[in-house]
DNA sequence: CGATGAAGGTCGACATTGTCGACCGACGCA
DNA sequence: TGCGTCGGTCGACAATGTCGACCTTCATCG
C-alpha cells in the first residue's frame, strides 16, 4: 500500500485540533502543537481557509473552524442510506414513545448521532446530530460494542470513564453486560452516562445482516422506568423500530 | 502571497465534488471529473478515507462522503459566536412568533443556515441546519444581500433562478428591493422561494456594527401575512430578536 | 465460453511541490 | 525604547506527490 499524503494528513491534523481544542488557535499554537514549522502550518491553514474550512478572525489573526465544513457535513447527512431510511420510523418511534429518539452509528471510538427526533411535547431542546456519544455507557453504545465487532475493539481498547457513580468501567463487568445486550437483542443506560437520564436501543442491520447503527430514545429516569427497570412497552417500541429500519435496509425478517 | 497547497485543492474538489453530485462516485469518475489521473485521484481519496473525511462502500468500490464531516461540522455549530448568542433569543423568538425561526450567515453564493428552531406548535419538520438558501429570493438572503457588500457582489454576480412565479430575478428590480430592504432595515419573501411560504428577516450587527448575519421567521403564507403583506407584529419580533443578538455581540445601542 | 472493456488499484521514475528555518514588520508590554 | 511574541514571507533543497503504464477482477457480450 503506498503512502498515504503528508500534507492532507497534516491539515487532517489541524481540522481535529481545531474541531477539538479551545475555540480559536493562533498560528503559533497550530505549528507548535503538532510540531510543523511555521511555514508549512500557514500554508496548510491558507489554503484550508481559501477552501472555506477554516475562517480567520481579521482582527487577531486566529483561526477557527469554516462553515464549508457544516455544509459538507450536511451533504453527507443526504447522502447516508441508513439515516434517509430511518427518518420516518424514528418520527413514529419517538411520537409513540412521547421520548426524543436517536439514530446513530459507530465512529472511531464513539456512537456519532446522525438523526435526533425531539421529545414530542417540549421545545427548548439541544439539537444533537453530528455530535459523540461514549460506545461505554450509553444505550446506543452498548448495543453497537455488542453486535459491532468493530465497535467491540474500540470500547474494549480504549479507557472507559466513569461518568456518573453507575457506569460500568471494569472490563469484566462490561463484558457481561455486552453478553446479556446480545442474548436479549437490546440495551439500556440507567444513569450511567448522565444523572437522572436513561436510554434504551437495538440494533439495526443491513441487507447482508450485518449491524450499521442502533436506534434508540432517551428521557428522564422517572418517565422511562417503572420499578423494574425500562418500561416494558419502550422496549418493544424500540425494538419494532429497529427492525422496522433493518427491513427497509433490505434485511431478511426476523 | 506564496501558491497553495495543490493536494489540498484537489481534495476539497473531491469533497465538493461528492457532496454536490451524485450519491455515490467511483474512482474513474472522480479522477475524470476533475482532470487528474487515477493514481493522483485514488491517492488523495485514499488518504481522506484514512482521515474519515470519505467512506467507501466495500462492495463496488464507490465513494462517498464521511462521518467525520459531520462531527467536524457540529464542532464548527460550538464554536460559532454568533449562533451561540443567537440560541436563546432565536428560541424566543419562535415561541413568540409561533413560527419556526431560522439564524443564517453568508457563505459563498448563499446563505448557511447556522441555527434553526422549529415552530412550536407541530413535529414533523426536517432540520435545516448545514443547508443553503439562495440569496436573491430568501428574506435571510436579501437582508444579507443588502447590507453585506461580499453578498451584495454575489447576488449581482451570479444567475437568479426563478424558483417561482414570483421571484424576482432582474437586477433593477432586486436592487430596488434592496434598497427598499436598507431603508426599513428588514426584508420579506412573500412566495418568492417556495409556493406558500413566506418569511421576513432582519440583520445582525457585530461589535464593530459590521453585518455578520440575519435571524428569520418563515411559515405558510396565510399564517405569516394578512392583507397588507407581513404582518406588523411579526416584523417588530424579528428586529427585536435581531436587535437583541446584535446587543449580546456587543454592538452599540440603537 | 472466451474475448472484451471498464472497473479499482498498484508501481516506480521523475520533477514538481511542499517543507523547513531564517528572516521581516507589527503589535503589546514594561 | 527595547524586548518578546505574534502572523506572515522568502528562497533553497529534497522529500513529496504526481503521472501514466500496468495488473487483477468482474460483468458484459458476441
């Protein structure tokens, strides 16, 4: 396999720095963090920001991230398959459960969230697409670590945070708590990543019956539960979602 | 000013590319879309898939946009100043005004919608942030159109489609409407965009009373208008709303 | 069923291209 | 007024990305 690009790998470098960093980061900062002489980081920085991937403060000279990177991030949104099959289903699944809904899919060591239906009754929500769920502690996590050998590695590779006083950090104990996801076909978070919130997912499986993504909804502890635990009827809900996603994939029935 | 980076170049035409045509590209077509040989071109997307930037189906060997995008996207929503003063002002503005509000920036030959907020009543509504809208015909265009010099040359320089029987595509006749749209101080689309849907929008000042935005309201046009056009109270809340953001960024008191 | 063409991908020589580090002017601070 | 740091430029050098021929695979078609 021949080499990859220095240059493209550098301003690759940059974006996530940028993306992950402080806000704004001056071209100092940039050259120094990810040790490239100066020259070549404004020169990479230049064309990105020609390109419209990064934008300068005229002011400061500081750079930040550009808006062609949410356009683009858009653009892949109408490209993804998965997603434009789930935009009807996940709207039924969070009217019928009256709990906002979520779609997502594995993304290097993380659930990334590509569609987001709010809560049916209340407004002042946080729109959450594009945004990093931990593969450890939520429900979408759990079952993607659990169908996904992909997601399996990075979970088990990678420091899993405690969160809150109830995620499961130990290797064992997750462990096991992957095996009971896969034996029942679902997963759930009770407070393991935020206080007070719980969440419930399955898996959703393309045409050769692979897992590509888990649907799921999240809400208030005290709405979600009953005294065992999920609600039984959010499972179900949940659980005819997904499968109902898996079939407009193509996926064989169950 | 020293040349840019060439392979960064070709690779943000590649991701345009991707993100502007078809679903799904394949080598050839990419490396003859733009001119370059199939080694150059398989070069360039290899390393952005590397990076998360493209993915490639596994069967076919097609390209298509990444996730990475999207994150990298959302990271831009965070760091943006402007919508993050905009957040709560928008949110009232909605509940206020009963229609779904919209915050856009200038970008390229368009409008970026940075922030959106739904219509409180209803669900069922598809997010728009990350999509564009043309400047010539939308309120949030014109109001940028018109007190934004960079817009203003774009709306002149470029063809305005007449998306409906109503748009207008002269540049006499837009010029006057600008005009008109720097005199009052807000613009309105009255059907000019989508059959049905007006909307009306009013500028966003920075610290340095520099145009950096618009915020908007947009609905179905027996809501939005009565007989005079747009509303009077509608009008009033979107220039609050703007007022009220510009005064966060820090511009001087009207 | 073998020929054919087009697909994605690899390889190695070449010289274009990006990189490096010294240098410049501007700004802010003491 | 001088120092330190900032963003940015310049030119020499060779590392780097580019090119076009070539390989393998697959679907099509005579």
């Amino acid at each position: 396999m021949p080499g990859p690009i220095q240059s493209l790998e550098r301003a690759a470098a940059i974006l996530r720095l940028l993306a992950g960093g402080e806000r704004r980061l001056g071209l100092s900062d940039v050259a120094s963090s990810l040790g490239l002489a100066k020259g070549t980081a404004h020169g990479i920085l230049r064309t990105l920001q020609q390109e419209g991937f990064v934008e300068q403060e005229p002011v400061s000279g500081k750079y930040q991230l550009g808006a062609e990177l949410l356009r683009l991030g858009n653009s892949y949104l109408d490209v993804h398959e998965l997603r434009a099959r789930a935009l009807v289903w996940t709207d039924d699944l969070a009217r019928s459960s009256g709990e906002a809904a979520y779609l997502g899919v594995l993304h290097q060591d993380g659930v990334l969230i590509v569609h987001h239906v709010f809560r049916p009754d209340d407004s002042r929500q946080a729109l959450e697409v594009g945004a990093m769920h931990p593969l450890h502690s939520t429900a979408l996590g759990k079952v993607l670590s659990a169908f996904d050998p992909v997601a399996h590695n990075e979970v088990a590779e990678h420091e899993r945070a405690a969160l809150t006083a109830r995620t499961v950090t130990g290797a064992a104990e997750l462990e096991a708590v992957l095996d009971l996801t896969r034996a029942r076909g679902w997963a759930a978070d009770l407070e393991e990543t935020w206080e007070g919130v719980a969440s419930v997912a399955a898996p959703v499986y393309d045409r050769r019956r692979m897992p590509v993504g888990a649907v799921g909804i999240t809400g208030a502890v005290e709405r979600v539960c009953d005294e065992s635990g999920i609600q039984a009827r959010l499972v179900a809900a949940v659980r005819d979602c997904a499968r109902a996603v898996s079939r407009d994939l193509g996926a064989a029935r169950f």
